[in-house]
C-alpha cells in the first residue's frame, strides 16, 4: 500500500519542481535543473547540478575529493588519491600519482602557499596592523593577505599606468585599503621605468642572465614615474591608528634596498619586513642576496622564512626567495 510520503512526492512535481528521492524518509526538492544523485557510500550520497560537471573519488575512510571539472585549470588528477597527514599539525595533503610530477612546479606553488600562511601567521603574532606593499602591482598581494585573515590597514603603491588602474579597481570596495601612484626609492624624484614586462617592470635595466631567461625582456618601453621617499609617507599613511605596527613588503624587481634606504631611521617604527631577494641577478645594478639579507639585519630584522619564487627548469637552482624578517624586540611578550 503507498504512504502518504510517496503519494506527496508523486504529486509535488505538478507545482513546477523537482525532487529528487534518496531512500526511506529523505528526498531533496528543488526549483530547477534535475539534480544528478551521485553515491559515495550507504548513506551518503552527493547531489549536482550537471552529471558530468563533477567528478568525486574516495580519498581515504569517509573522505571523498569533488573537483568542479568547468573550475578547474590544472589537468585532471589521474590515479588513485592519496592522504598524507602534515605531521601531527591534524593538516592532510591530498596527492594523486601526477600530483607531483613536475616537482618545480609543485614546490613552488607549495612555496607559495605556506609563504602566504606563514606571512599572515606573522602579522597576527606581531600584532600588525598596517601593511605597507611596495610595488603592489594589480594587487595580487593585498588580496591574498584577505584571503588569509589579515584584516587591518593595507597601504599600496604602485608607479606604473596601467597596474595602477588595476588596483585601483581592486581596492574599490574595501575602505582599509589605500592606493597611491608612485614609487618608493631613496630620492625623491622622477625617473623612466621600464614597462611591457608583466609583473616584472623595473627601475633598473635587465642584465645579460635575465635577458637570457626572459624573453620579455627584449623589447621595453618606459614611463616617466613619481619616486618618493618611504619615510615621507609614513605619518600620512598611519593617521588614525592609535598604536601603529606597520610591516614593510617590498616587491620591487631589484629596487627593494632603494626603498628601504627611504625610511631612513623610521625603518625602526616597522615590526617586520617582506623582500624579494635575487639568488641570481635578474637585473642589472640589483644587491645580491648576501647584501640586501646582511642590510636588513643591520636594520635590526632577523629571517624567519625563505620561500623560492623561482626556479630554473634545468637545473633546478633558486632565481630569486621571498625573505620574511621580523624585529625579535617587537615581539609580543609571553609573560
């Protein structure tokens, strides 16, 4: 004999829906589009919209992987995936047999990643509550500070053109994000910049190893551009923030020592500090590594992460690190 539970089920389809039964007492009833009932295992079932949109594999007992096929950009995983747990931290990679197949590709991005994490870790220990990011670009930076928490003061500067409209669109809709159109350097002046390079435009020309490394580099326009000095912007750019402890990014394609020159003694007044330091020379005049990681902790900030950026494909060997430092008398006392 059919229950009223069937009998309403039958029925609710002529209201203009849909409905999809998933076994005694559950069904799921839905607007539009049919669902696809995907099972995983007696009991647990995944619903989508579009049969072949999704694909699910089992990752371990009672984890299951749904990659959004139409999202993403990678090639699709293939083989069985496997669970590897980050030590005791409760943190798990999930990895399939060509996760890691290109080894320079993977570590960077895991570079990138835990560089993130790390940086955003940082900035909540210290107690940061302004960001200072040189050489901002569109504001890829910024917006992955977002994506990991960070929610104080983020101040960006970027001289060229284009990027700036970029980010200033970017930062359009978050009132603790300032933008500003000019550089930072050791002089207040104005100077031709380099541009047609990506994200890699410079104040300073290539040199003979970036030119052979980047094709970009051949050809290069300029762009007459504002420079600043850091320590002639400081006080603006704290206004308001009753116990500032600014952080000092710097990402400026060789000309990061120039902008922490500008701060002259203020460089004091910041808690930590982000570079990007050359391994090998991309551009011609730029510190090498030694130098600029010896200027800092002249400055008073010791390392407390080196993150490749880039690696050379045939060798393997490190271009360039992102260099975390912080100033051990800023931190937080444990008493």
């Amino acid at each position: 004999m059919e229950t009223m539970y069937r009998r309403l089920l039958r029925a609710i389809p002529r209201l203009g829906v849909r409905v999809t039964d998933l076994g005694p007492g559950t069904a799921v009833v839905s607007r539009r589009g049919a669902p696809t009932r995907i099972p995983l295992q007696p009991g647990a079932d995944l619903l989508a919209r579009g049969a072949d949109r999704y694909s699910v594999a089992r990752a371990g007992k009672g984890v299951w992987v749904v990659l959004d096929k139409k999202a993403r950009k990678a090639p699709e995983p293939s083989g069985e995936w496997t669970d590897v747990p980050l030590g005791d931290t409760g943190a798990h990679l999930l990895m399939t047999e060509n996760t890691g197949a290109d080894e320079r590709r993977f570590q960077l991005a895991a570079g990138a990643y835990l560089c993130a994490q790390h940086v955003a870790g940082m900035l909540a220990a210290y107690g940061v509550n302004c960001v200072f990011d040189v050489g901002a670009n569109a504001g890829q930076y910024a917006k992955r500070l977002r994506r990991f928490g960070y929610t104080g003061r983020i101040v960006s500067f970027e001289p060229t053109a284009d990027a700036f409209a970029r980010l200033e669109r970017a930062a359009r809709d978050d009132p603790e994000w300032q933008v500003h159109h000019y550089a930072l350097g050791r002089e207040e002046t104005s100077r031709s910049i380099h541009t047609g390079w990506n994200s890699m435009n410079s104040l300073l020309p290539p040199s003979d190893y970036g030119r052979g490394r980047y094709k970009r580099f051949a050809k290069t326009q300029t762009e007459e551009i504002e420079i600043r000095r850091l320590d002639g912007v400081i006080e603006q750019s704290l206004k308001g923030i009753a116990d500032p402890r600014p952080y000092l990014k710097m990402d400026t394609q060789g000309y990061d020592l120039e902008v922490f020159a500008g701060a002259g003694e203020r460089i004091a007044d910041f808690v930590g500090l982000q570079s990007e330091v050359a391994a090998l020379r991309l551009y011609e005049g730029s510190p090498e590594m030694g130098e600029a990681i010896a200027t800092y902790e002249a400055g008073g900030f010791g390392i407390t992460g080196m993150y490749p950026v880039t690696r050379e494909e045939t060798t393997g060997r490190v271009v360039e690190f992102d260099c975390v430092m912080m100033r051990a008398d800023a931190a937080p006392s444990t008493s």
